[in-house]
C-alpha cells in the first residue's frame, strides 16, 4: 500500500521477513524517439544546425529508413534498421553520435577562427577516405543480414549484388 513506509535500516541490522514472492514480468522496449526527441538529442550531441536538422530527418524518411506514425514518433523500416546493423557489424563508429559530432566541432572552429580549414579538410577526408575503403572492403558481409529481410538480389536478375550497399553509404 502507498502509505507504508520503509523502516530506517543500518548495516547489521536484522530483519524479519514477511513474505517472499516471485514474480514473473517482462521488460518492455523503450518507446520510438518522437521528431522532437530525436532534435533534442541531435543538440545534445552536437549534430547540425537550426536549418539542417530538419533537412537530415528529411532525409531518412524519404530514404526510408524510418516512418512517421501517430504523434510523430519515427519507426524504423526493416531497410533503417537492417543498415545500422550491418553498419554496428562493420565500423561501429559509423552509428554513434561521436563521428558526426567530432566533425560539426571541427566546423564550429573554423567558423570561430580556431581552426583552418584546409587542415580540417584534409583530416576529414583522410579519416573518412580511410572508413570508406574499409566499408568496402567489408560490404559482402550485409550480404546475410539484407538476405534475411529482403528478397536476393541474384533471385532480381540484378547483376550487381553490392550496388544497393554501395549506392547507402
């Protein structure tokens, strides 16, 4: 009952129990980030501008990685959330919040004059240069994770199996 309340216990102390129950219960999954959430967090990490975080949410819809249902919660598609497994599969980094951020403060900098931005440039292309071949290199391994949500494209006719993982990155 809500009026009982929990005696003043020291370590040492000996109780009396009562009674003991187990009980069976299942945790529930959080639910889908709603637009204004997934803003709030895109601010909280850093991610885009007043003018491009509704650009970026933009284009994961038409992308189809997410849906917009009912109080404009964002629903990932069996595509969004096939692509961030096979992303967690190959470069971890490329679903965290860290990468994207590290390079918005890297622009901060630049605009404030703390950073020039030919050496930012470089960096940054030689970093992702780097992630892209690497990416490559691994996209086979989508294979599996794509054949199990969605038809082979060898069954299409299509003569290249890799276009659809090259063409999303």
């Amino acid at each position: 009952p809500g009026d009982e309340r929990i005696p003043d216990v020291k370590k040492g102390d000996t109780l009396n129990v009562a009674d003991v129950r187990l009980v069976e219960r299942q945790t529930s999954p959080p639910d889908y980030l709603t637009e204004s959430e997934l803003i709030s967090l895109m601010e909280k990490h850093g991610i885009g501008t007043d003018a491009s975080i509704p650009v970026h949410i933009n284009n994961i819809c038409e992308r189809n990685y997410v849906g917009i249902a009912s109080g404009r919660r964002l629903i990932p598609t069996s595509l969004g959330i096939v692509l961030v497994h096979g992303y967690q599969k190959i470069d971890p980094d490329l679903v965290l919040p860290t990468m994207r951020s590290a390079v918005e403060q890297q622009l901060n900098l630049i605009c404030l004059g703390k950073a020039d931005f030919d050496s930012v440039l470089r960096h940054t292309l030689d970093i992702f240069t780097r992630k892209f071949r690497y990416f490559v290199d691994k996209v086979t391994s989508l294979d599996e994770l794509f054949e199990v949500s969605f038809t082979k494209l060898s069954e299409t006719g299509n003569p290249f199996q890799n276009a659809v993982f090259v063409a999303t990155i």
